[in-house]
C-alpha cells in the first residue's frame, strides 16, 4: 500500500511554463519536466539564496526531502541545458 503524499506549501507561480533552445523547432525537440516542487526548491534556494532549513520550513518538507527534490531539480535542469531539450513546468 502506497503512502499518502503529503501536501507541501507551494507559493511561487512561474510567469513561462515553457522554455526550449532557440532556433530548433518543438517537432525535433525531447521534452524534461519540472515538477511544481522541483521549480519552488530552486526558487527557494538557487533565486532567494535561502539556506535548505529555511527553504524546507517555507515548503513544509523535511530538509532531507527538500534536498531530494532540489537534486532532482537540477539534474532535469542540467539534462536540458546540456542535451537541448525543452523544460516544461507543470501548472
């Protein structure tokens, strides 16, 4: 039996949800997604250079739970950058 997930404070919107190398066009494009949770922890932590504790009250999250989905986070970041994908934020 699955465990419930836990409901995380999640208060950033992002003004694009979409981000992809410029002059390839979608039709050749992967798609990585970012979850809402991985886009709020690099807010948190990368955009208002707060500390992991901090970022992790702010989500509700433990700090080692916040620190899986910061990881994640960055890893689908770098795949995209480095490979050429698009990035597509969940709504």
């Amino acid at each position: 039996m699955v465990r419930p997930r836990i409901c995380r404070r999640l208060l950033f919107k992002p003004k694009a949800h979409y981000f992809k190398p410029q002059g390839i066009p979608m039709r050749h494009l992967e798609e990585v997604f970012l979850t809402k949770e991985e886009m709020e922890a690099v807010k948190l932590k990368d955009y208002d250079n707060l500390e992991q504790t901090e970022a992790a009250e702010k989500m509700k999250t433990s700090q080692s739970t916040f620190q899986r989905i910061l990881s994640s986070a960055r890893a689908k970041i770098a795949e995209a950058i480095v490979k050429g994908k698009a990035l597509k934020i969940e709504e």
